[in-house]
C-alpha cells in the first residue's frame, strides 16, 4: 500500500473491483458504479471503458480510513 497526495492506496486486479469502490482514474479520485463496469466479449472487463492493458495493468484502489 502507498500514500498519494495524502490518499491510501493499494493496487488491484480489475476484477476485483466492485460497485461503490473508490478507484484514481486519470489521477482523479471516482466511485464506480455498476454501470462503469462492462464486461465485453472481446477486451474483457472495463472500467470506465479502459481495459487497463486486457487485466495487466493494475488499478490504483483508494483505501479510506475509519478514525
């Protein structure tokens, strides 16, 4: 896990990613939702319409904090 601009973050695999979560996209900080994520019979799964590299290219995962 790194710390980015103050922001916990944790790399993933696309398809770990789910509704609701918190993702850096483009360096902006998104919530998924279900409509973001589309399943294609050819790239595979999509985020925001970006196959991060067919699944080898890691998502950057914001982790937030209880205190």
């Amino acid at each position: 896990m790194a710390i980015i601009n103050g922001l916990n973050i944790e790399t993933t695999h696309i398809k770990d990613i789910k509704a609701g979560d918190i993702v850096l996209f483009h360096g902006v900080e998104k919530t998924v939702t279900a409509k973001d994520i589309k399943e294609d019979s050819f790239m595979g799964r999509t985020l925001f319409g970006d196959s991060y590299c067919l699944g080898y290219l890691a998502v950057l995962k914001v982790v937030k904090n209880n205190r």
